[in-house]
C-alpha cells in the first residue's frame, strides 16, 4: 500500500509541475453566467471526488497499468500474467465482466457527505482506461453493457443514481471525465500499439481518424449534459490531450531538459486538438453558466486551477482547489489508512484561509461502499463544521492569511475569524492568545465559536490578546482547531 500511495505521490509531482506554471497563467472568465457561478462555487470550500472503476478489483492504481511507460505507477503486478502487456490489457479489460459493487447506496454517501458539510461532489465518470460509469451509446465498454454482471441491477447507470442522490441532499454536482481514452481505437487505433499516453498516431496526418475522436469525445460529455439533470462542474482531466503547437511543445521540452525536472516529458510533440471551444460553447447551451474545468491546459476553458494532492504555499490570485487523497491511493486501496480528524480539519482550513476549496478523495470499494476510515473521518468534519462552519463558508482571504499556527478569514459583513490550529495532543487552550497582525475596533466583541460568552481582550502592540477563561481553556468547543470571532476590525 505504501508503495502505491508513494508512486501516486510522485503521479501528482507531475501535475504539480504544470499547476505551477500555471501559477500566473490564469485567464479570467468573461461569461457573466460562469463568473457569478464561480464566485458560487468558492463559497462551497468543501467537496467530494470519488475515483471509481474496475480497477478496484485489482487494488491498483486507476487506469495507468495499461500505459506503456516506466513509471512507478505504471507497474503491472496482477492478473496472470503481467509480463505480456497485450494479454495483461485484455485480462484489465475483462474486469468489466466481473465487476459487481452490489452494496452500492448513493443515498449513504450523500447523506454523509452532506452531513460532513460538503458542498459539491465531482466522480469520474470515465477515467482514462475509457470504462464508463453511465450509460452511454457510443461504447458497449460500460457498467451498463450487459457483459458487466452488475448491468442488470436497478442502480446499474452509477452516474445518474450518484447524481441524484446528491442533488437530493442539496449538493452541486460534477463530472470528471478524462480527455484521452485509452480503449477507443478512435485514440489508440489497434493497428498500431501505444508508445505512451498520448494518441498512438499522428493526428494531423489522419484528421479523418481524430475527427472521429473528437466527435466521440464531444458525443459522451454532451450525454452526460443532456441526460443526467443538473451538472455543475464538468471536471475535464488528461491535459496533454490539447491544442499545442510545436514550437510551444519544443519550448516546454527544453525547459525540462534544461531544469532536469522529476517530471514527465512527452516521448512525442503532438497537437491532440480536441475542439475545446466549440465543446464549451455546446455544453453550456445544455448547462448555461457550467464552470468547466480543463485541467492543466492554459486559457479561458480552465474555470479554477486545480494543483494536485498539495497545497499552494501561498494565497493564489484567482480561483483554485486542492484535490487531495483522504486515505490510500486515489483509488481503492485494502486497508488505506485515512488521515486523522486533526490533519484533515487543519488542511481545510489552510487551504480556505489561503482562499481555495478542498475537493477530498474517497475511494469505493469493488463492492460499492467506503471504508470504515473515511465514515469515521467525515464524521471529524462533520462535527468541527458544525460549530466554526460560519467561519469557512462564504468566506474570503484575510491578509496575511495565517500568522505562527493562527490562520484566519473574514466576512464582507466585517467579521473576522482567527483559527487556532492545535499541536498534536493538545487539548487545552493556552490562557492567552496573541493576534499580531490584526486588531479589532474599540466596540467589538470577540468570542469562540461554540461559547457564546464575549472574552476580555486588550491591544498588544499592533494586534490584541485575548485572555481565556479556565472553563473554556478546560472545555474547549470542539477538537483540533478553536476559532476566535471577532466582530468587526480596525
């Protein structure tokens, strides 16, 4: 498990890459229906990814094995014989004729994660291997096909039931959908094998091919626009399927040459030109003012930036959200060992103090629940959130963000809120508290969230301190983190 979680680490070092060349890359939306959607969407904060398919039944990473190339994550080590990669991508592709999650209930995970305090789920509705959690027409390589036994079950179009089951709890919801397709012979034609992760032909010298793609790739998200109710976020991955020219892609080889970079370098220079324009012009006649998401892939179709199982140093000057594994691998791991309620409360409110959202991975199983670990650690959440949430949600980056272990926020109504994050087994506040970088008006009232009670406090050279009562320093509201309300500053 450590060795699966390690090369994951190393996956996302690779899309860290390209998030940090994004860093001040971003191009602002101009649709005011977009615009005010994602100014919605920031005061979310807290949101679900789940990675699902049939390669939970392997306990392997999602979909890599089946790329030829010599990367940790790429390692096949099950089915009969992993040595001969044809028959190992057959036997992959046959785990659609096993896969069976009976014990799948949409409803349970809503109503945690509802219950946790999140706001929005994104789940892959396709990954990369080109295995379809909903029903669509183009592909019998599907959940819904009738080769998969789990085809004649009720809930057998996984999507819609997790769609709506959210949507019921009053959660936005997302579509992850990976550009390339690795199991299309429109992108990896069989007359030829695949080098890498790209297309395994040159699209420019067969546009009548790619056009196909193009087409097949615009038909499956278009379905999922039309035929699955409301669609928030279309959360688009794979960004190396994009338009590139060659002069840019030489540029971007070179620069990674030259740095000597542990990231992933293109074996060939390909312009994989999916119509990304025409497509969100199509999709938001289905959806109007759908935030789209393309990730990693520089312009206006990339909504908020999305760094990848880290956390920016720093606040960011437009929309973003850390995705981050909750316990495991992205995908299903045996036993995962999920982070503790203190690292997941105080990786929240990092990242919303530096003003993005967290979007937390959990990972069914092939039987269609979630470990014990992840109901125990949105039960942590759920709980914190239910006593300091009015100081995460809707609110916006109070300079300088965080101070020592106090982080902070602020409302445009003028409250403030200093979060004080715990060391590992403290229990007990401090008698004082010292806020330097911030003081409140002469009239306002300061108290912890979950005590009512105003506290005594007095400036302190250009902050104030505040001075905690024995019972509160003995009782405190909740675990982990303690947050401080301020009403109104200077």
């Amino acid at each position: 498990m450590r060795k699966l979680f390690l090369s994951i680490l190393v996956f996302g070092s690779f899309l860290a890459t390209f998030a940090q060349e994004e860093d001040e890359k971003y191009v602002p939306e101009t649709n005011p229906l977009v615009l005010e959607k994602i100014e919605q969407w920031q005061s979310l904060k807290f949101g679900l990814l789940m990675h699902w398919g049939t390669y939970s039944q392997w306990e392997i990473v999602e979909s890599w094995s089946i790329c030829p190339e010599e990367y940790e994550w790429c390692e096949r080590t099950k089915g009969s014989n992993p040595g001969d990669y044809f028959a190992y991508k057959q036997e992959y592709e046959n785990l659609k004729k096993t896969f069976n999650p009976v014990k799948f209930n949409p409803e349970k995970w809503a109503q945690t994660a509802k219950d946790a305090g999140m706001k929005y789920v994104v789940f892959t509705t396709k990954h990369h291997d080109g295995f379809c959690m909903f029903d669509t027409k183009y592909t019998d390589y599907k959940i819904t096909d009738s080769e998969c036994p789990f085809s004649t079950n009720l809930k057998s179009n996984v999507t819609k039931e997790i769609f709506d089951a959210f949507r019921a709890q009053g959660l936005w919801t997302g579509a992850y959908f990976s550009k390339p397709d690795w199991h299309s012979p429109y992108y990896w034609d069989p007359k030829y094998p695949p080098r890498d992760r790209n297309v395994n032909y040159e699209p420019e010298a067969n546009p009548e091919e790619w056009n196909k793609y193009t087409d097949f790739t615009h038909n499956q998200i278009l379905e999922l626009l039309t035929n699955y109710g409301k669609v928030d976020i279309l959360w688009l991955d794979g960004g190396w399927v994009a338009k590139k020219s060659k002069e840019d892609m030489v540029k971007w080889y070179n620069q990674k040459i030259n740095a000597k970079e542990n990231a992933y370098i293109p074996n060939r220079i390909i312009n994989q030109d999916i119509k990304m324009d025409e497509l969100v012009i199509k999709a938001r006649e289905k959806q109007p003012g759908l935030i789209v998401v393309d990730r990693a892939v520089y312009g206006k179709n990339q909504n908020y930036l999305t760094p990848e199982n880290r956390v920016p140093e720093r606040t960011l000057p437009y929309p973003w959200e850390s995705c981050i594994i909750s316990g495991g691998g992205w995908s299903y791991t045996k036993d995962a060992k999920y982070m503790s309620g203190r690292e997941g409360i105080q990786l929240l409110v990092d990242i919303v103090a530096k003003g993005g959202n967290l979007l937390l991975n959990i990972a069914p199983t092939p039987e269609g629940e979630w470990q014990q670990g992840a109901y125990d650690l949105l039960k942590e959440y759920g709980n914190w959130l239910q006593v300091n949430g009015e100081a995460i949600y809707n609110s916006k980056v109070l300079a300088p963000y965080k101070e020592e272990n106090i982080c902070m926020t602020q409302k445009d109504n003028g409250n403030a809120y200093f979060f004080y994050l715990c060391g590992e087994d403290q229990t007990e506040i401090p008698e004082e508290i010292i806020i330097k970088s911030h003081q409140p008006n002469a009239n306002a009232t300061i108290h912890f969230l979950g005590y009512n009670k105003t506290l005594h406090w007095e400036v302190h050279n250009d902050g104030f301190k505040i001075y905690i009562p024995e019972n509160l320093r003995k009782n405190p509201p909740c675990d982990y983190v303690w947050t401080i309300k301020v009403s109104k500053l200077k």
